[in-house]
C-alpha cells in the first residue's frame, strides 16, 4: 500500500475531524493513536491520520513525536504530509506550531509551506493572515479565555513569526482568487527571498480547493481540516485517488451502556451541558477535590455505576472562565489541566470496566488522555454527528468493540450530546 496522504495531527479531537473530512471528500482513512508500529498491517487506504498529544507539551517532545510520524508516514510512500493543527491555531509564542513546522520543513527540505487554519464549514476564515472564528477576530473569540493557550492576536504571520525560526510570509486573498497558478508564482516569489512559510487567506471552500492544488504539488502543508478538504479534494480531482464514497453505516450496533464526558470549558461545550442537563442526569465535578487526590473520581464512578442501567449519563468538569482562572490561580495551569485530565481518565476507564462501550468525550486534551488510558490503537470513521466529529469505532480495543466521538471543544450544536449517543447505537 502507497499511502496518497499522510498526516500528522497534533491532538486527537483534531484528528477524527481531519479523518472525517478526508472519508467525506472520498479517501479512505484510518485514524491511528500515536505513530504505529512498523509492522503494522493496515487497510487499503488512502489517507492515515497520526494522532498525536503534541499540542501543548514542551517544543521538543512535540518536534521529536511529529519527526517521527513523519519518517513512519514518508516510510508508507506519502508523498505529502499534513501537519493538522487547530482550526483556531491553539499555541502559545513557545510553540508548538513554528518548530514542528521548521523541523518537518527541514526533514522534507520544502522551500516556502502553506499555512492555514481556515476550515469555513465551522466558521473559521482567515483574511489579511487574520484569523476569524465566525463573526469575530480570534482575539476577541471564546478562545481568548481558552484553559491552556488564550490566543490574544488575530494576526496568524506574527503569531507564527513569534514561533518560528523562518521568516513569515503571506499570501492574500486576491491571490488566491485569481487562481493556482497565481498563488504558485507567489509562493515561489517568497521562497526565492529565503521565507519559509506563508500563511494564506481562505474564506470559502473554493478557495481550499485552489490551495490544495498547489500544496499537493510540494511535500509539507500545515492546516485544520480545510487544508485536508483542500488536499482530498486536489488528489482526486487530479486522479492520485479514486473517491470512495462515505460509509453511511457505523458498521454493527454494540448497544450496552452510554456515556458522556466533558472537560472543555469552551463556550460551545457549556452550553451543550446546560442543553443535556434537561435529558440525562449529569455530575459537575469539583476541580479542588481532584487537585486533592483520587477520590473525587472515585465518587464520579460511585455516582454512575447505578445509573447506567437506566441510561447515558454526564460527568464534567467543564467550568466557566472565572472559575478556571480561580482554579489555576490556586494550583497552577498545567498541574490543574493535568489533574483534571487523569481524572478524567480515571473515571473512563472505571466506566469501561462497568460495561460501558459508547462513550462521547469533549474536548481535545480531555480526549488525549481518556484515548490514552484506554489504550486504543486506532480507529475506522463513521457517520457524522456534526460537522467535524464522526462516530468512531475502535480497532483493536482491549475492551472489544466500542464506538467513540471525541468532540472538539468547540463544535457541535446546543444537542451536541443527545445527536452523538443517537447515532452510537
Ligand atoms: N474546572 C476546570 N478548571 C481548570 N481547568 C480545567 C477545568 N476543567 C477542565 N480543565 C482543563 O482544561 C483543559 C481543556 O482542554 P481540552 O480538553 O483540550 O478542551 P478544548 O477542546 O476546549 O480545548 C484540559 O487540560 C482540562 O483538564
Ligand atoms: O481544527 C479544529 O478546530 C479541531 O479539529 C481541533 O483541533 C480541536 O481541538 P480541541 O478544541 O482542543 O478539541
């Protein structure tokens, strides 16, 4: 098997959406959880999806994991490689979006590589470099009060200036508009004054679909799932790929008991509790006692086991931007994040042992972890729940077959978690 498309995604929410936006543009993709083994006997595909934990870790750790997706991805025959980042370019001025990019620009030697988070089907467009999250610049988004990285610059060629060792260049939207060839000739224009990447404007999905053509023509991209829509849509249409159309089927029903778990603190993710609160029952836990120790996760297991039977239940520890801040004041940002993370996992993996094999997760580093504990190797995308997040079934599970949705913070509409469970089945 010669894979047409590799990619690296830098979380693993990030990932389904990329694997779903791959499947729905007609490559046949599997999602693996880290970079697999050598010898691991995979699908006829045409797209894999390494998921990586890599998006807010230390700059180094997150080079030397992306490095060596790359080599197992180049080693499978891709011709191109995909580092899928944030629609909202999640980082922070120490990374890791810049070096991940520089040490996989000089690992494939690419002259100038084409950045963009656009990813228009969930409202993110990039204008001028300017990032926009719907009707609003980045820095005046929900994502300024993010856990993790509050982005407060809207401007994408200096965030990633701040980030990166090459010099950042752009090409705008009149360029894109008038055409590959146009940005091609702009592209090789920065490229001949040393600068080493470039973002570029995207507003609607004809405009990924110019931007894949050219970046299907050079070995490294970086971008969210319009970049990938961008690239399916190029590899196809130039005959590299013949589409396959999306399974419409989750494959068999696993039934047994549900469950949903939330650690987002975004906007969208509170409102989507606030919406199941009316239909399941539903556990705020209490950041300070997982801080303390293993017990509040023992009383999350305490609290459901009993009600699974009766149906899907909700345990969050998602709260509103006041209360993280007053949370990570106390303990700090990373020891709370982390905290609440293996908590999560915890509690996921004494659901599983109570019987549980549909489980909805929110958020990215939330997904990570949970993902992580349950030690999944990989997963087969299903249908879409909503744009961005597919069902996922689970290969090769320790627990046996189990369908997933591991939802990005940010997406999904107010009934996020019911539409979820109703196509888990
Ligand atoms: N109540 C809370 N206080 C502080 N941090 C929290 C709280 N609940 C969750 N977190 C942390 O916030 C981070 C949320 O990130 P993530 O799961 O990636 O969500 P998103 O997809 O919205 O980015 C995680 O590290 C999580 O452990
Ligand atoms: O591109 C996106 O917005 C998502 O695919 C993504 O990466 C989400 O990350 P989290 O919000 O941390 O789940």
């Amino acid at each position: 098997m010669t894979l047409a498309l590799g990619c690296i995604a830098d979380d693993y929410t990030g990932a389904s959406d990329l694997a779903n936006t791959l499947t729905r543009a007609g490559l046949r993709t599997v999602q693996t959880i880290g970079i697999p083994a050598d010898d691991l006997a995979l699908p006829e595909v045409d797209a894999v999806v390494v998921s990586l934990k890599s998006r807010s870790i230390e700059a180094g750790l997150a080079v030397s994991r992306s490095r060596a997706a790359d080599k197992w991805l180049r080693g499978r025959g891709a011709g191109h490689v995909l580092f899928k980042i944030c629609s909202t370019f999640d980082s922070t001025d120490a990374g890791n979006i810049g070096p991940v990019m520089d040490a996989l620009r000089a690992d494939c030697g690419e002259g100038a590589v084409l950045v963009t988070p656009a990813f228009p089907e969930t409202g993110r467009t990039v204008y001028q470099g300017n990032l926009f999250v719907g009707a609003v610049p980045l820095n005046e988004s929900p994502l300024k009060d993010h856990p993790l990285n509050p982005m407060h610059d809207s401007n994408l060629v200096r965030v990633l200036a701040r980030q990166s060792r090459t010099q950042i260049g752009l090409v705008d939207l009149a360029t894109v508009t008038r055409g590959a060839e146009a940005v091609r000739a702009r592209l090789a224009e920065l490229a001949a004054k040393g600068i080493g990447a470039a973002i570029i404007d995207a507003v609607f999905d004809r405009d990924l679909e110019t931007i894949g053509l050219v970046a299907a023509e050079h070995l490294l991209s970086v971008g969210a799932s319009g970049m990938g829509l961008g690239l399916a849509r190029a590899l196809v249409s130039t005959g590299k790929v013949k589409s396959a159309p999306p399974s419409s089927e989750t494959g068999a029903a696993v039934g047994g008991p549900a469950a949903c778990l939330a650690g987002s603190c975004s906007q969208a993710t509170l409102q989507q509790i606030a919406v199941a609160e009316r239909i399941m029952p539903v556990l705020h836990l209490d950041p300070e006692q997982i801080v303390a120790g293993a017990g509040e996760a023992q009383r999350a297991l305490d609290w459901a086991r009993p009600r699974l039977a009766e149906g899907p239940v909700l345990i969050a520890s998602s709260a509103t931007p006041e209360a993280v801040a007053a949370v990570q004041a106390r303990h700090g940002r990373d020891a709370a994040g982390h905290a609440i993370e293996q908590a999560m996992a915890d509690i996921a993996e004494g659901l599983v042992q109570a019987g549980v094999r549909r489980l909805v997760v929110a958020g990215g580093e939330t997904s990570g972890a949970v993902v992580d504990r349950l030690r999944i190797p990989g997963f087969l995308v299903g249908v879409e729940i909503a744009a961005g997040v597919p069902v996922l079934r689970a290969v090769g599970s320790e627990a046996g077959d189990m369908l997933l949705a591991l939802k990005s913070g940010n997406f999904g509409g107010a009934e996020f978690f019911t539409d979820a469970l109703r196509l888990m089945r």
